[in-house]
C-alpha cells in the first residue's frame, strides 16, 4: 500500500473496521529502529503506517498514561474507562465482539433474555442484502450504546472534575504516539501486514456479494 496517498479519512475507516484483539507488537520490535524521515511526504507514509500497524501499542500507551494521571481522581478514571468504551463501541469488530460475549454470558443464565439480544435480521433481495449491514449491540442499535455510556462519563467528568487533567495525559500521550509514529522506521512486518489486511477487506467484501 502506497501509504501516501492515504487520506485521513480512508486512515479513520481502515482503524474502524480493523480487528483490535491483535495483540501488541513485541517491546524489542516496537523499539526496534529509528531513523529521521527524509521528506515531509516519507514522514507522512510513515506517520500513517506505524499508526495502523501498532495500533494495539500505541492504545496501550495512551491508556497507561491516562492511569497514571488518574491516580489521585479514582473517579475520573471510570469516566475515562466509559469514554474509551463509548469511542470503542464505533468499531464494528469490537462490537461485535463486546455484543457476543455479553449474549454468551447472559446466555448461561437466562437462554430466554439472550433470545432477545439478537440482532435483526437483515432482509434479503435477490441473494444480497438490501441495505449495508447495521451493527447492533445486545439486540440494540450501538447509538443507543454511545448515548448512554458517553453521557454517563459527561456525567462523571462534571462531578470528578479531572477533564483538565485528562487533557494534559491525553496530550502527552498522544505527543508520545506521533513522535514514535514519525521515528519508527517501518520494517517488512509492517508492509506484510498491511497487504495481509488488504486481502482479507477484498476477500470479505467477495463474500458478502
């Protein structure tokens, strides 16, 4: 992939459906190599690749920078735990992931209310769907989701009153990110993967048709 002429947007999709169960890539790996980008468009190749491909690395930088800013706000840290939850319900893998263990848990309990946690059925024309196929959560839309667990956290940021904290983690974390994400130089990992993703988009849209 000509990371180049990937645009921000195409980045955000990319990150929004990808799986994020991955595990991290290796400490020795993603300390591995650092060199200075030659030219602004090999920085931005380069930005864009590193941030796909140690996206597991660089959540759990983020999150461990936030924990240590909450230290002393214990309840700014289950608002920013709902905030993460509320931003991760947007990616499909991990709602679907989230929506399937939830039924199977509540499925050894009670087999009638996992009934219910179904999503619905997606009508079909002709062999195809007739519409893009929508995410549901536990048997509800995933907006309902983000409602809830983002005003719950608004709720939380109001009474701990850690937002300018957050803000200062969230900078230094995310300042830690670019500038790994600039330094690392990419290696064949990281182009084999992407080729690999490639496949597996153009292999799953083939299927649905």
């Amino acid at each position: 992939m000509d990371w180049g002429n990937v645009t921000a947007e195409d980045l955000v999709d990319a990150l929004r459906e990808v799986d994020w169960s991955s595990p991290p890539r290796p400490l020795s790996e993603f300390f591995s190599r650092f060199t200075v980008p030659r030219s602004s468009s090999k920085w931005n190749s380069r930005l864009k690749c590193n941030l796909y491909y140690y996206r597991t690395n660089y959540f759990i930088l983020i999150v461990s920078v936030l924990i240590l800013g909450f230290l002393r706000r214990p309840l700014a840290i289950v608002a920013a735990l709902l905030t993460a939850l509320s931003i991760a319900f947007l990616n499909d893998s991990f709602a679907g992931t989230f929506s399937e263990k939830v039924t199977r848990t509540v499925r050894q309990f009670s087999p009638h209310l996992a009934a219910k946690m179904r999503p619905p059925l997606t009508p079909v024309i002709r062999g195809r769907p007739s519409a893009k196929r929508a995410i549901y959560i536990c048997g509800r839309p995933r907006w309902v989701f983000v409602l809830i667990f983002s005003s719950a956290s608004f709720f939380l940021w109001f009474v701990s009153a850690g937002l300018l904290t957050v803000l200062w983690a969230l900078a230094i974390g995310l300042l830690a990110t670019i500038l790994h994400a600039s330094f690392r130089t990419p290696n064949l990992k990281a182009r084999l993967n992407t080729f690999r993703e490639e496949f597996r988009a153009v292999w799953r849209n083939y299927s649905e048709l």
